[in-house]
C-alpha cells in the first residue's frame, strides 16, 4: 500500500459517517471523494484480495445475477466484497473497497465481487484486474444516456480483447444474446491466449506454475476449475468455444415465442451485417440464431438450462447443466429472466470451480432485493413491486404478470429524472397488451402519469379502468385501498377469453403453467379467494421514491439497496 493512501481511507471514512449523520443517502459519496483523492485507490485495495475480483456487467438484471453469485460463493465458504445494488459506478465500487479495508494493508474479505455499469466496465476493469468477467446481455436500455447498443457492445469488445484492460480475464457469455456471444467469437479470432489460462493448463497437466502475485489457496482452484479440460470430459464440445469463454443459454422449445417480441433489438450480425435469423426467441432478442449470409451461428452453451418451468410470479424452476453435472434448481425468483440470471450466475460458479451442489444452495436461496420481485405489506395488503426501466424488462415482468391468474390491480409509476431516461417513448415498445383483460384497475403516476395511462388505453385496456394519480403517495394510498371484488378468477378466465388481442399467448402460458404442477388448481382457488396482490411496476427512480416512502412509514426495512 502506498504510505499516502491509509489517511485518504480515513479521511473518506469520515466524510461518509458525516453524510450518514446528516441523513444523506449517498453511499457512493465516500468512495467518490477517496477517487478523486487518489486515482488508484481502486486498484491498490482490489489488490489486496487474495482471490482477485470478478464482474457482471449487463444491461438487465446485473443486481439479481450477482446477488445469486454472491449467494453461491457464499455456499462455497468464500467470503466476499461485495457492492450494492446501484452503486455500481466508480463511486460506489470504491465506498465498498473501502467499508472492507483494514488498517496495514488488509482488507475483509477473499473475493471481491462487483455488479458494474455497463458503461464503466472498461474503465473498472482497467482497476480491478478481474479474473472472470461475466456478461449477460445487451438490451436497449435509457437511450438519451447511453447512445446506441452498438457503443456499449465496442466498448466492451475494447475490454475484452487483446490489449484491452480485461484481456487476462475469463469470459462468461450468454450464448443467446448474439451481440455478447459475438464478443466472445471476437476474443477468439484474435488469437490471443490470456496468460491466466496458459497457467491454468500447465498446472492441470500436472506441471505447477509458480503464479507471480497469487497465495497457494487459488492453485487448488485454479486446477478445479481447468475450463478446457472439463468442456473436453463433459461438456457439448464446441468448435467455436475458444479458451477462456464459457457460455451459458437455455435450451427449451417450448417457451420460444411465435415472433420476435417488439423491444427485441441487437438483431444484425456483427461479422457481416446481415440480419440474424432465429430459430427459436426466449425473450427479447435472446435465442437460438444464425447468419445466413456468413454462417455464424449461436455457441453451445456450457452451463444451460433445460424444462423450465414459470410458475407466475412467485417462482421458476428448470434443469440446470453443467460439466458436473445435472440438478434441478427451484428458483424464489419468477420469470425466465431470472432463470437467465441464475445461468449467468451458474456459468460464473462453473468458471471459479465452485460444486453444482454449492451452486444450486446458492440459487436456490437466493430472494428478491427491493423492486426486484419484492413482497411487502402496504396498509395491509400484499403488494409485490416489479421494477420496470425498459422494453425487454417490462416485456419480462408483464409476461410473468399474464402467467399470474385472476385479474391484476396495477399501479404504474413512470418517471422520467435522469437515472429513468428522459424520454420514455420506450413504454410504446413494451408489451401491454399482454394484460388485455386481465386488469381490475390500473393507477397510474409519476412524473408522466398520463402518458403511462394513455399506453395503456392504447394496448386495449379499457379507459374505466385507468386512473392518473400524480402524486406518489396520494396513489398508492389509492391503488392499496382498492381490494378486488370476490369472483376476480372467473372473470379473469371470461375476459381473457374475450379480450381481441394476445390472449392465445396469455391462455396457453397460464395452462402450460398449470400442467406444470399438478398441484396448483387447489392453491390457486385458495388464492383467489384472498385479497390479490397489487403489482406496482416503477421505473428506476419511482422504485427509489416508493422505497423511501415505505421506509418512511415503517413499512420497508432500510436496510434494503
Ligand atoms: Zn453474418
């Protein structure tokens, strides 16, 4: 450690306590001021974790993937610095470092493990010298703050590739997602070997390399792990798979959708331009794939789930595999989005040479952070909140609602502050018409309340049952007070069977879902009977705002992030 950087920690340390004080939120403040103290505070404490550091970067469902890793490494007995849902920017990845340092050079914890912005994951790379990177997907996401998908794609292909500041690390792909397999491909065809895998293969064939800077407990997993060598015994042997690129992806014809969905985007390869054409699409832009024109084609993935199961909004549950082997993982977590999460978060697992078994304890206890599928109680009643911040998220979360039986009372609040995106012409792009017929009453508001409400009277939801509150507390007293009238199911069932579009989709989801789990007729006409839920869907900065007014009200713990 360099003699000037331990009364910077203190200094920062200070001025975070300060800001606590005072009731600032901020916890990326102290990190904030200890970078622009010292510019390689980052790298010198990353430095002192005796495992290194891995990252996940992804447009949709960062926070989830690494809550699920964080969950399994956990398992596995691996003590973890770990950042926040959020603080996921410099700021934020320094405040963590640094709540973790200890005086002399130590640092609580073995493996760092950090959620980063899609847009900073080359400059943080740069700093924390990751041995894995994971990345999970690429969708259109907040426009006016990040330009097109094809920048971040670049930027990320100049982290990954030879020269670039993540070259030493191991790649995680999603297989699905044709823009971040092609990084993969990319990595390859530069015919470049990162150093870590040369080292890696030497000692698995029994010769031991003497690693210039890591402690002996990483050797032991290091020849665990012998990516190559365990795609050689188990794995769906791949031409195609290069060293040092491990790709998760699911493999299950019966959730592919009749069409492409409207927010699917990334669609073109990006070795010759030609559309891509799908054989199969999951979600969003996520499928099977191939070029026409050059013959490119989706990556067998390594780490893949099979039978997936979602069960509404509660739960999913799939098979995974993996070179170990095979198990069936029962996620707490809906929709088949977290079931890419939890691949990601496997695929991860299977690259630092964590068990299977580790691996499904960790997914399988993994729950819901805030906005992320969170239950709690308002005024009494059951409200789930389901963040949504762009079209493939939204698409997700209204396809688990239309899986959900019963007519929904929703309460929408859309806003447009910066951290949103201030053009929400996107809610155009999202799927509402999936819940034709299947909404009791929708509130909506935020800052572009009427506009939320005038999308929804335009998916065919009818306008009686639509609503502008603008005022966020004042609406979710509302929405939280509207209990559905009993017999909500039947007429559920008639008005999905009436409604003009979408509902073969809705209809065959719910009986798919149903066939499933024999079980579930009984639970879901108990269910019905009961109050039913309201589903809040907020975008980002709405979720902060309804977390703070929960909080406030002794309704939410604050300790959530
Ligand atoms: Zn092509």
């Amino acid at each position: 450690m360099s003699a000037t950087l331990g009364p910077k920690l203190a200094l920062a340390r200070a001025v975070g306590a300060v800001s606590r004080v005072r009731g600032g939120g901020g916890t990326s403040l102290p990190g904030k001021l200890l970078v622009r103290m010292d510019s390689s505070a980052i790298a010198e404490l990353a430095a002192r974790l005796p495992r290194g550091s891995v990252l996940v970067s992804a447009t949709n469902g960062k926070t989830t993937t690494a809550a699920m890793a964080a969950s399994i490494l956990e398992a596995a007995g691996i003590s973890l610095v770990h950042n926040q849902a959020g603080a996921n920017m410099a700021g934020g990845i320094a405040s963590t470092l640094l709540g973790a340092a200890g005086r002399s050079g130590t640092i609580a914890g073995e493996l760092g493990l950090f959620e980063v912005d899609e847009l900073w994951l080359d400059r943080l790379a740069g700093q924390l010298h990751p041995r894995v990177v994971v990345l999970a997907n690429l969708f259109r996401d907040q426009l006016d703050r990040y330009g097109e998908l094809e920048t971040i794609a670049e930027r990320w292909a100049g982290t990954v590739r030879a020269g670039g500041p993540a070259e030493r690390a191991r790649l995680v792909c999603n297989a699905d997602d044709p823009l971040v397999a092609d990084l993969g491909r990319e990595r390859a065809q530069s015919d470049y070997e990162p150093a870590d895998l040369k080292r890696e293969r030497a000692e698995v064939g029994g010769v031991p390399v003497q690693g210039d800077h890591e402690p002996a407990a990483f050797e032991l997993e290091q020849a665990e792990v012998g990516g190559e060598l365990a795609q050689d015994a188990h794995g769906p042997a791949d031409a195609h798979e290069p060293a040092g690129v491990l790709y998760f992806g699911v493999d299950d014809d019966s959730l592919a959708l009749a069409s492409m969905a409207h927010a699917a985007d990334a669609k073109h390869c990006r070795r010759c331009g030609a559309p891509y054409v799908f054989d199969a699409v999951y979600l969003g832009h996520l499928g099977h794939y191939h070029c026409e024109s050059c013959g490119q084609r989706r990556p067998s993935p390594t780490v893949l789930a099979r039978s997936v199961v979602l069960e509404g909004v509660r739960s999913a549950r799939f098979q995974l595999s993996t070179p170990d082997g095979e198990a069936e993982v029962k996620l707490a977590l809906p929709g088949l989005y977290n079931v890419y999460n939890a691949l990601a978060a496997a695929a991860l697992g299977v690259a630092l040479g964590i068990s299977l078994a580790d691996i499904v304890a960790g997914l399988e206890s993994t729950t819901a952070a805030f906005g992320r599928a969170e239950t709690v109680t308002v005024a009494g009643r059951e409200t789930r909140i389901l963040l949504v911040k762009n079209p493939a998220g939204a698409n997700e979360v209204l396809r688990t609602l239309a899986l959900e039986p019963g007519c929904h009372d929703l309460l929408g609040v859309l806003n447009d502050n910066t951290a949103d995106g201030h053009d929400v012409s996107w809610i155009w792009d999202a799927d509402f018409e999936l819940l034709v017929g299947r909404v009791r009453l929708a509130t909506c508001s935020g800052t572009r309340a009427p506009e939320l409400a005038l999308r929804l009277k335009y998916a065919g939801i009818e306008p009686e049952r639509i609503r502008v509150i603008d005022d966020l507390p004042h609406a979710l007293a509302a929405a939280t007070a509207e209990y559905p009238a009993s017999g909500g199911g039947r007429l559920a069932d008639n008005a999905a069977k009436q409604s003009p579009t979408g509902e073969g989709r809705l209809m065959v989801a719910e009986e798919s879902a149903a066939a499933g789990e024999q079980p579930r007729a009984e639970e879901s006409s108990s269910r019905l009977n009961r109050a039913a839920p309201l589903y809040v869907l907020p975008t980002y900065t709405a979720m902060l705002a309804l977390r703070e007014l929960l909080v406030r009200r002794g309704e939410a713990d604050s300790s959530w992030q």
